[in-house]
C-alpha cells in the first residue's frame, strides 16, 4: 500500500493531488503542521520533519515534483506522464522541477517574512521583493499558455498538478490578485478538475477523522512561542 504523510494544503498536496487523479488506492496520515513541533513522533521516519514522505514498499520520497513524476511513470496508463520519445519530455521535466525550485520557493520566503515569524522578526521588504520575484516567474507559465491549455505535451499532465500547487499557495498567501487573465483562467481551469477537488475533500475528512486541526500549513498566523521557524 502507498502511504502519504500529507499536512494540510502543504506541498503534499501535489502527490495527493496526482492520487485522486490516478484513482489508486492509498493511505493519507495527516499530520499537524510543522510536524517537526506538533507531531515529533514523525521525525523518527523522516528527520526532516517535512511532508510530504511518500512510500510505496521500500520506495521513500520527500520531494513533491519528484512524487509527481514518479506516480505518472508508474502508472503510465493515465496519461499524465510523458515519454522520452515525445517532444514534450525536455519541457514536462523543466516545468516539474520549476515547480518547486523557482515558483514555491520564493513564496516560502513570503510566508515566513510575512506571516509565520513574529513580528519583531517580520521583514516586509524581503516579503515585497519575493513576491516580486514570484510574480516575474510566473511570466513564464503566461507564455506556455498563450496558445495551450496546458503546459506541455498538448495535454493534462503531471506538470500542471505540480505548477497547479504552486498556484493554490499563490492563492492562500492572497498573490493571485496579480495573476494575469491567462495564468487566473487556467488555475480556474484546474481548480475544475474532479481529482483537485477529490483531494481537497479527502485531506478535509482524513483531518477530521485523524483529529488533525482543519486550518491549512500555510494558515498565516505565526509560530506560537517556543516553535523555531526553520
Ligand atoms: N522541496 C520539498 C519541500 C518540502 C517542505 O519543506 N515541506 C514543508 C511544507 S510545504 C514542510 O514540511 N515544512 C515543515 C518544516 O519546515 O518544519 C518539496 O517540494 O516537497
């Protein structure tokens, strides 16, 4: 059985994203977020203490791109991976790593700079810059989608589940204001599909029955007292 530990709306939510895509059976362990504060028996099978950790036998991943790429592969059958054959390959992988590497990290620091530290830590102008430079990123994901509904291979894939995460974090941190009208059509685009909403409603019910509190990673209010933001 594969088994995601998933914190609500985190980066995991990619690979639980790409699960109610594919339909295939897994288990969700949610976990309080940071776990390495709220739920410390988790450092024990990842010593990051980051989500998501995904296993599938004695498979383990901790990177959400790299989880996305592997669920596409394995169950090729989908449709949502493509080949080395196709055209696309060279741009499905670029797209999977800029995911993470160019359009979540510099939310990170928005998030940290902005909401989570406490206020005598808060730094607006580091905030300000890296919205900035995120918003610049996003230039690139406007291009891909002059002609396209999608941002590779002509079709719905693995790379727009990863791109799409860094959109919903875009959303939640209240960037998506500067979306331009073609990258704010194709997140509605995605926001439709039914694997997305799947996964939303899914890691809302395992929150509930796991006893997990419902607010998402990214909730915007700082660390209490006493928990280090790195
Ligand atoms: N590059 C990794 C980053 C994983 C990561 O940092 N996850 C965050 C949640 S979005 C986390 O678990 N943070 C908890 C912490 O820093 O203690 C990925 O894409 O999965």
């Amino acid at each position: 059985m594969m088994v995601l530990h998933h914190c609500m709306s985190a980066r995991s939510f990619r690979a639980l994203w790409m699960l109610e895509e594919l339909g295939v059976p897994y288990e969700l362990r949610m976990l309080e977020f940071p776990p390495r504060a709220r739920a410390r028996h988790f450092l024990q099978e990842n010593p990051l203490g980051t989500v998501p950790l995904f296993t599938d036998g004695d498979v383990r991943m901790t990177e959400s791109a790299a989880i996305c790429q592997y669920l596409a592969t394995r169950f090729n059958g989908a449709g949502l991976a493509v080949s080395t054959e196709d055209e696309s390959y060279g741009a499905y992988l670029n797209w999977l790593h800029m995911s993470d590497a160019t359009l979540t990290f510099p939310q990170t620091i928005v998030l940290r700079y902005r909401h989570f530290e406490p206020h005598e830590r808060r730094q607006p102008e580091v905030a300000a810059d890296y919205e900035k430079w995120f918003l610049g990123r996003l230039r690139a994901v406007d291009a891909a989608l002059e002609h396209e509904a999608f941002l590779c291979a002509g079709r719905f894939t693995a790379a727009d589940v990863a791109v799409g995460y860094a959109l919903l974090l875009a959303q939640h941190l209240e960037l998506h204001t500067s979306f331009s009208s073609r990258v704010q059509s194709y997140w509605d685009l995605l926001q439709q599909r039914r694997g997305y909403r799947r996964a939303h409603e899914i890691q809302l019910d395992s929150a509930r029955q796991q006893s997990v509190s419902l607010t998402a990673a990214p909730d915007l209010r700082p660390f209490p007292a006493g928990v280090p933001s790195v």
